[in-house]
C-alpha cells in the first residue's frame, strides 16, 4: 500500500494544489477519451477537455496574433520614421540649394547692375568733360578781331604778354590787317626772305617763335601774330611796346 498523500503536496499552498488538480482532472479526462472513445464517460469528458484545448490554443494564437501585430506596427512606425527624415533631409537640402541659387542670382544681378551703373556714370563724365571742353573753347569770328582775341587767349596760355591794342596798332600799320600780305621790295625781300601775313614776320623768325598748338603756316592770322609777339616779347618785351618797323 502507498500514502494517499502526495510526497511534497502537503508544502503547497492552496493554489497551487489546485492548480495542479485542475492540470491533473483535464489529463484524466482526455486520456479517458483517448482510450474509450464511444464510452460513456469519453462523452462527458470530451466537452470540458476541447473547451480547456481551445482556450490555450486561443490564448496562443491571440499571443501570436498580438507579438506579430506589434511586429508589424513597430516596422509600419520605423518606415514611417525612416521615410519623414529622408523627406526632412531632402527639403533641407532643397532649401539650401535654392538659397544658395538665390543669393548666387542676387550677388549676379547686384553686380550687373553696380558694372552698368559705373559705365553709366563713366559714359556721364565723358559727356561732361567734352561738353565742358565745349564750352571752354569759344568760337571766335573769321576777322580781325577774332583772330586777335583768339591769339590773346593761346598767348595767355604760354605767358606771352602783349594786348589787343597793341597788336592791332601794329597790324594795322604792317599788314592793313591782310593776313596774305607779302613785302617784295624790302630788304628782307632782297635777300630771299620777304616779310609775310599780318605783323609781316620774315619765315626764319616765324620758325624760331612758333608756338606749338598753332597752325605751321606763316600765313596763318592766329600764327602769324603769335609768333610774331612772342618774337616782339623776347626783343622788345611786349608787342605794346612796338610802333615801327621791328
């Protein structure tokens, strides 16, 4: 005979053995069921046996059914995750590119405009100075008094002295203010060198006294007469201070 008493049972506690009934009466009844399948007591087991069967396999397969839901929802979130920083990197650097672009077109256009703004300007002060030059160089009249008056002003220009008074006084009396006047019968004439136009200045005088910035022809009123008082102010200190022949 043997103890009614499992070895070790009587340290569980209440749950436990019941537990372990509870596991012990579910694998009575489907081994009865297994050997007795058209007996009585099979009928009565099989019914409590399938229920306690289809629980744990229900309870499995929710668990499978949740582990592979999470699964597939966490790969779903880090996908999705993965996807918005790709797009933030891409906006990110699309926005760089087309600030970059832009302030590349605005350093352009900036430029541009600065380069057409200087030849503007430059073209401005060209047009300026050439009016002003214009302007600074008076016309003077095709006569005797235009020719003296511009003759005063390149004579005042090289610091020659002499006055409008003066000079005509004298080209009055050389010339009758012809500025083609040619004296043949003089001395000067006779040695081959006859005194020519207004003040009736001999062609070696005119040579030395020419100033540069004026006409190389003798017959020139406005050279004719500064070459003559720069001649006159080297000898006689003015053209004001001649009355005869010099």
């Amino acid at each position: 005979m043997f103890s009614s008493r499992t070895p070790g049972l009587s340290r569980l506690n209440k749950t436990h053995r019941a537990s372990i009934a509870g596991v012990a009466a579910a694998g009575a009844a489907a081994l009865t069921f297994t050997l007795v399948p058209g007996g009585h007591g099979a009928a009565e087991a099989k019914p409590e046996a399938q229920a306690k069967t289809s629980a744990a396999t229900h309870v499995a397969w929710k668990s499978a059914t949740d582990n592979t839901q999470a699964s597939t929802v966490h790969a779903i979130v880090a996908k999705q995750h993965a996807n918005a920083l790709d797009g933030a990197a891409q906006v990110k650097s699309t926005s760089v590119s087309k600030a970059d672009s832009e302030a590349k077109a605005k350093a352009a256009a900036k430029a541009k405009a600065e380069a057409k703004a200087k030849a503007e300007a430059k073209k401005r002060a060209k047009t300026t100075s050439a009016s002003r030059s214009t302007v600074r160089k008076p016309v003077y009249p095709n006569n005797l008094d235009g020719w003296i008056r511009e003759s005063l002003a390149i004579m005042k220009k090289h610091g020659i002295p002499g006055s409008y008074n003066g000079i005509h006084r004298n080209v009055i009396r050389e010339s009758s203010g012809n500025p083609n006047a040619i004296n043949n019968w003089d001395i000067n004439a006779q040695n081959g060198i006859p005194s020519k136009g207004l003040l009736q200045v001999i062609p070696p005088t005119f040579k030395t006294y020419h100033v540069k910035g004026t006409p190389n022809n003798i017959y020139d009123p406005v050279s004719n007469i500064v070459a003559a008082c720069n001649y006159a102010a080297d000898k006689y200190g003015s053209m004001d201070n001649v009355n005869s022949a010099y």
